[in-house]
C-alpha cells in the first residue's frame, strides 16, 4: 500500500506540472503610463496607493480637486483663491477673480439729474361760474416770472385728497347751528380714497382729529365733538348805570364790571373779540404738508373770514402754503355771507375797513370760496368743493429758473378760448420738493 500511495502522489503531481507552466507563460499586462512635465513617460501609482473607488464621492466633488493635495483641494469653487504658477514657468502669482453677482443683486446704477418740476392745479370756470371740462394741452398757456414754459405735463386725472377742515367757533349761536347741521356733508362728499382732519378755532387752535379715512367712524366722532353752541351776539354797552351793573352800597356786585385801576373816566372797556384764523390755517398746513405725494393738498375754511389775535402773520402763512403746494378754500358764514360784503372785502376797496382775510388766502393758493348764509347753501358750497378739485387740470413744467434760491416765482395761467375765468395759484416759494431726482 505504501508503494501504491506513492505511484499516484507521483502520478498528480506530473499532471498538474503543465496547468502550472500555462499559467507562468502568460505575459502580464503592461502598466498604465503617463506623462511628465519633462516629456518621459512615468508609471501611474500601483493599485495599492491609488484611493479606492468607494471613495470617489468623497475625492472628487463640485469645487473640489481631483486630490487632496491639490492647492484648492476642499475649497468652496466661489471662493477667492491665489493661483500658484508651476516651477520654472513664467507666470506669476495672481489673484482669482471674484464670482459676478446674480442678475439683479448687485448694486444698481443710478443717474440722478436735479430737475425743478412744477406742478400747476388749474381751474377754468365759464361767465357763469360753471366748471368747463373738455380743453386740451393747446388751450393752456403758462408764464414763469414773465417768461413762457413749455408744458411737460398735462393731465385731468382727478386725484385723491388730502384735506384739513377748519372750523370757526366764535361765530354766533344763530350761525354756529347752521354750520354744525352741515357738516354732515363732509363725509358725503368725498370717496373712501379722501382723508380729513378736522381743526377748530376762537381764541386757539384746537386740533379735533388728524388725518384720517374720509369714511371713519373716527371722523364722525370728532365731528360730533367739534360742534359748539357759539356766542351771543349781544349789543356791548360802556357807558350809563346799565354799564356797571347791579350795585349794593355803591359797589359793583361782579367785580369784572368794575372800571379798570387808572380808568377815572368810569368807562368800562370792552375787550377785543379774539379770531385766530392765520395761526388755525397755520396749523391745519403745518399737517397737511406732511401728507404722501401724489395727493392733491387742500385747507377747507368755514369762518366768517376775521382775524384778530393770532401770533402768526398772514405773509408768514401764505409763505408756507405756497411752498409746500395747499390750496385754500372757503365758505363765508354770518356777516360776512351779507350780499356784497364778501365782495367788497375781495376787491378790497381803500378805505373800507375789514379784517376778512379769507378772500385774499383763497385768490393766492388758486382755491375758490364761496358765501352762504342757509343750511343748504353751505353744504352744496362743501359739494362743490370736491367737484372743483377733482376736475382741475394739472399742468406741469421744468423751471429754468436757479432750484433753490427761495425767492418768489409769479405764474401766469391763460387760456386761448374767450370768456373763461382761470383759476391758479399766483405763483410759488421753490423748495427742496420741487428738485426732484429722477
């Protein structure tokens, strides 16, 4: 059996000689080559440093190299790098160009041109008071200081207002009560677009809301609030026993009765009725100009038209309309409703005392006023408010004039058409609003 054995250990090892040799003739593949900076041909990295390919996602990435000692090697593409030039080359460090932005987030270039821009509101009336509708750009002409300007806008678009109403309160009782029956009419007269504020005045200003929807509750409240009972109109006596009133042992039993220290005359003085209509048109203006542009700026005065009292001017208010665009319109109640009275007071005759001033803010900002002595006339004279403004024509034109040097600028509005009356503001105070950047 060992002899056996040996025969067949003998016999599988000459068989399997030949399986062996096979395997040895075969050539192995030739390795992958590559190029040197020098030109030669250098074998790549054996398969044992090579990384594996499992690992690929980690290797090679978007704004990642190929290795990891590569000088960006795990560097964000977008990020500002210094590219370093190979040995023996002749370039030079330089510094990678920062990424553009993305269309419409880099910053945008802007051309400012100062430009003195103008805007005219134009009312045109016929020989009947009537609003007249239907004229064109070619109807209109437009003088600056006596010079023609060229018209650069033209439009009837009406537009949403901004108005501040002030009401007077040292009217009588008789007047005080038709005036507070109609302003009712305020909200009915103008659209949701409208806002208001609503001031009162005497001896003051006292503001009864500021600028709020035309259609509030806000407004309806503060005109509930704003309705006063005014004052009796009684004849002032100075003079005779009825001037002291009751006395009780020679002495005055009120003591506001008693003649002034240093008066031996024994006439009592009557003191000044007291209307501050400049400091409430001041006041309603100093609000009113801060209201957004594209708004048409209007003060709506329901007064007799006195002043007396104030601490602020008339120059000084109209100075301040002017320059900031607010036109004033009116109605004139009590006295001064009279027929012919508000006349005379707007043509201001020599000589003809008066202190009604409203005539002269209404012909200076372009508004318009009217005089009634009835309910329904003042409030048909609130409607007619609204109607006027909203059918203006507003014309506009590039001043040649210096932007800002505060001086006075007289316009002259005409229209080529016969028999109409033109209603504009007489001219304007140029302010930083009128150098507009476009």
């Amino acid at each position: 059996m060992t002899a056996g054995f040996v025969s067949i250990v003998l016999a599988f090892l000459v068989l399997g000689q030949p399986q062996q040799q096979q395997q040895q003739d075969v050539p192995d593949a030739p390795a992958p080559q590559t190029s040197n900076s020098s030109g030669g041909l250098v074998d790549a990295p054996s398969a044992q440093n090579a990384p594996g390919l499992g690992d690929l996602r980690n290797q090679i990435a978007p704004g990642k190299s190929a290795t990891p000692d590569s000088p960006t090697g795990g560097a964000p593409a977008n990020t500002p790098q210094s590219v370093q030039a190979a040995p023996g080359s002749s370039h030079q460090l330089e510094e990678a160009p920062e990424m553009l932005p993305e269309p419409g987030q880099g910053p945008a270039t802007v051309i400012r041109v100062p430009v003195n821009f103008v805007e005219v509101p134009v009312t045109v009336r016929d020989s009947k008071g009537r609003l007249v509708a239907g004229l064109t750009y070619r109807d209109f002409r437009i003088s600056e200081n006596n010079q023609r300007q060229r018209l650069q806008l033209f439009t009837v678009d009406p537009f949403p207002l901004s108005i501040a109403f002030v009401i007077d309160q040292s009217l009588s009782t008789e007047t005080m009560r038709k005036v507070n029956e109609s302003l009712a009419e305020i909200t009915g007269a103008l659209t949701p677009q409208d806002e208001v504020a609503l001031f009162t005045y005497s001896n003051g200003v006292e503001p009864a809301t500021v600028f709020t929807a035309s259609q509030s509750g806000r407004l309806a409240m503060a005109i509930d609030r704003s309705k006063k009972p005014g004052r009796d109109m009684g004849v002032p006596v100075n003079s005779g026993p009825l001037a002291q009133g009751p006395m009780i042992n020679g002495h005055s039993v009120d003591p506001n009765l008693t003649p002034q220290r240093g008066n031996s005359s024994g006439v009592i003085t009557i003191p000044k009725e007291v209307h501050t209509l400049n400091d409430a048109i001041l006041r309603a203006a100093q609000d009113t100009a801060g209201r957004e542009k594209g708004r048409r700026r209007v003060i709506y005065v329901i007064s007799d038209g006195k002043e007396a009292g104030s601490k602020a001017s008339y120059k000084e208010v109209v100075r301040y309309l002017l320059t900031n665009k607010i036109a004033v319109y009116g109605t004139l109640v009590g006295d001064s409703a009279t027929w012919g009275v508000g006349y005379l007071d707007k043509i201001h005759i020599w000589g003809l005392p008066t202190n009604n001033i409203l005539p002269k803010y209404t012909l200076a900002t372009g508004g318009t006023l009217d005089a009634e002595s009835s309910v329904n006339g003042i409030e048909k004279s609130i409607a007619n408010l609204t109607q006027a403004v909203r059918t203006q024509y507003t014309l506009g034109y590039v001043s040649h004039q210096p932007v800002i040097d505060g001086k006075y600028r007289k316009i002259d509005v005409t229209v080529t058409r016969p028999n109409l009356e033109v209603i504009a503001r007489d001219g304007y105070y140029p302010s930083a609003e009128d150098a507009k950047r476009k």
